[in-house]
C-alpha cells in the first residue's frame, strides 16, 4: 500500500514532510516539533551499536576518539616520511617513543586553517545557492521524510573548473597542498573534534526536528549523536554537506592536488597515479550522479550526526581514500601502457557494476518491486524489522548484480 501523505510539517523553518504509513500507530506529537519533552522525545535505542556493558560502552568509544587521530599521522608519516614502510615508522616510534611523535606531529597552521576554511565556505555557498530538483529520503522512525536538493554534479563539476582556473591563472599552486598535508589533516583532526561539540550543544539547546534524543549518557551523545536531520535551513542539510561536500569533494581535491604535485617536481604524471586519479575521480563523479539514491543509505538515513559520523565523512574519506595517491606522489611507478590500460579498464568496469548496482536499488525501491531488472520480474523478501516503535515491513531486492555478488 502507499503511504498517505498529509500536510508538511514546519519545523522551525526546515523542510520535512511528515507521512502516515498504513497498519502503523504514530506516536503522539508535541506542539512543536523541536520540544523536549520526554514523553515525545524517548531516549533512543543504541543497543545495536553499543555493548550492553557500560564499561565496553565508554572504552570503545574513548578508544576510537583518541587513537583515530595517531592512525591518522601515523599513515601521513608513513606516506610521506617513511616511504610507505610501516616497519619503518613503527621502528622509528618505538625507538622515539613520546618524543617522537612530538616531533613529527604536524600541527594545524595558519595556511592549513585557510586553506581548508577557504573550500568550507565555498562548499558551503554551492550547496545553498545552486538550484536542483526537491527529492525526498526515506521516512524517519517519527513519520518525517526530509527533503534535499539534488545539485552534486553542478557542484563537483563548479568546483574542479574553479579549482582549474585558478591553478591556470596562477592565482593559487594546488601543489601547496601535498606541501602541507600534514598540516591539513591536523586541520581536519581539529574540525572533527569542534564540529562534533557544535552539534551535541545544537541537539541540546536547538533540535530541528522531532528526530533528535538522549541516551542517557553525555559520551554516548557525543559519539552517535543526538539530531538525525541537523539542518540551518530548508536547503541546507549538515549531514549531506559533510558527507558528500567535505568528505567525497574532499577527496576530489587531494587526488587532482597530488597529481599536480608529481607533474611539477618530475615534468609528468606517472601512469600509475594517472590512472589512480582518473578512477577515483570516475568514481566520484558517479557517485554524485546517484546523489538521491545515497539518501536512502545507512549514514544519511540511520546514523545520527555525532563524533563517529563527523569523523567518517570530514577526515576519513578525505584523507584514507587517498592515501595511495599520496604515496605515489614521490614514488611514481610505470605500469607501461599495456598494463596501465588493463587497469584502467577493470576498473571502469568495477565502477559500472557499483553504478547498475546503485540504480537497480533505486529503480527496485522507487516502484515498491513493480519493475523489470534484466528483463524479467525481480526477485525480493518481504522483511519484518522490529523498532522501538512497533514492527516495520520493507522490500529487500534478491535479483540483479546483488544475485550475483552472494553465490
């Protein structure tokens, strides 16, 4: 059956769309959807992240807030200063110990902070002021449905053509970047930790929806968060902009940043990092061609924007993802043309399998089932979940590329 949809809620300027799903019980909302009050607003269930035992609880996450950012320099210095050896940057720790992390800790400095502050706003100014179609995510466990604005490609492609022209015009060497890396990565280190505090204050004191809560615990609240769809406004939703503005274009820069470091210090750009930077940025690239259908995913339509989302989408993908295009900057290895065109045509084949598997999903979830994949009716489970809510139904597609990946 289809859901029925009712009147928008308005809350607090933000665009959601709440719906009444069929054989469900809604709960009994508040007068305003950004109230605290506790009868509407329970403590969330995060059983299915956290251990049952306190202690486990807060030694995890403790342990994954303190040691994320020593993985984070101990790959820069692998990289960069040990010429990707990791026994040689464990060797040169161990013999070191404290003192040798202090002196090879690259702290933030003023052209890192500008320079990432610079791609930040810009970031920001193009997700708020492009126009692109209104595409609704899927529902929240309190009947809303947030709305985005579909406009990642005129942002990926705006921001490589400036990021070009001013590298033509010499306005700015993008070389610069691998110069200071390390600087940068602190940078984002720091902007995990600040953003994170920002939006545990902003889901205490300004909820945007009736899609926040407590787990009772102050860490908990930091790490997993307390809004699932923080918004400043009707267009500007934080969590996407993080996701895919920050962390996936993020990552777009770097890999053409590194690329022109190698062409300026040896005169050209090895085939192995050609092709490195050529499938990450086809990768990207397809990635923001199915921007709506990563609004149904695990990150942007389940997890709650805390520390562990922060830190995923701001440092993680950035800086892990192109990580091997770091390395090859100065250790550039000749793949010939024959194999250079072998692995570059593998891995375009890689990317249309992720992208037919991507539209197989949203052509399965769009028409509830109701469609043909490969020509003949799909195959699917009709699912029961149970929520702190009551029990939910949902179609889960067994046909396609996903038939294949599981024999």
């Amino acid at each position: 059956m289809k859901s029925v949809m009712i009147k928008p809620v308005k809350a607090r300027g933000r665009a959601l769309e709440r719906t009444l799903e069929p054989r469900r019980k809604r709960t009994q909302s508040s007068k305003r959807s950004g109230s605290r009050n506790p009868k509407h607003h329970d403590r969330f269930d995060q059983s299915s992240y956290l251990s049952s035992s306190k202690a486990v609880k807060i030694v995890s996450m403790l342990a994954m807030m303190i040691c994320s950012p020593f993985f984070i320099v101990f790959m820069w210095y692998t990289m960069v200063r040990a010429d990707g050896s990791v026994e040689k940057a464990c060797r040169h720790f161990f013999q070191f110990g404290i003192r040798g992390i202090k002196d090879v800790w690259p702290f933030p400095s003023q052209r890192a902070c500008k320079l990432v502050g610079a791609f930040v706003l810009f970031e920001a100014i193009l997700q708020a002021l492009l126009p692109g179609e209104r595409v609704m995510g899927p529902s929240t466990p309190v009947g809303n449905r947030p709305l985005y604005t579909r406009n990642g490609i005129p942002c990926f492609l705006i921001t490589l053509g400036v990021y070009y022209l001013l590298w033509r015009e010499r306005l700015f060497n993008p070389a610069m970047v691998y110069d200071i890396i390390g600087e940068i990565y602190s940078v984002l280190i720091c902007a995990t930790y600040i953003t994170t505090t920002l939006l545990y204050v902003k889901g205490h004191m300004a909820p945007c929806s009736s899609d926040w809560g407590s787990s009772g615990n102050v860490l908990g609240d930091f790490f997993w968060g307390m809004e699932l769809c923080p918004r400043l406004s009707s267009v500007f939703d934080i969590k996407v902009f993080m996701n895919y503005r920050l962390g996936i274009m993020g990552w777009a820069i770097l890999v053409i940043s590194f690329a022109i470091k190698q062409y300026e210090v040896q005169g050209r750009v090895s085939d192995s990092l050609m092709v490195s930077s050529l499938l990450m940025l086809m990768y990207i690239a397809k990635f923001f061609w199915m921007e709506a259908a990563f609004g149904c995913s695990m990150d942007i339509a389940h997890d709650r924007a805390g520390w562990f989302m922060t830190y995923t989408c701001v440092t993680w993908i950035p800086v892990v993802n192109s990580s091997v295009n770091l390395y090859l900057v100065t250790h550039p290895i000749q793949l010939g043309r024959r194999m250079a065109s072998t692995i570059f045509l593998l891995g375009m084949l890689c990317i249309y399998v992720v992208w037919d598997c991507d539209r197989q999903r949203q052509l399965f979830r769009n028409s509830h089932g109701k469609c043909q994949i490969w020509g003949r009716i799909p195959t699917k489970i009709q699912a029961r979940h149970q929520t702190e809510r009551g029990e939910r139904k949902s179609l889960l597609l067994t046909a396609g590329w996903l038939c294949l990946t599981s024999m």
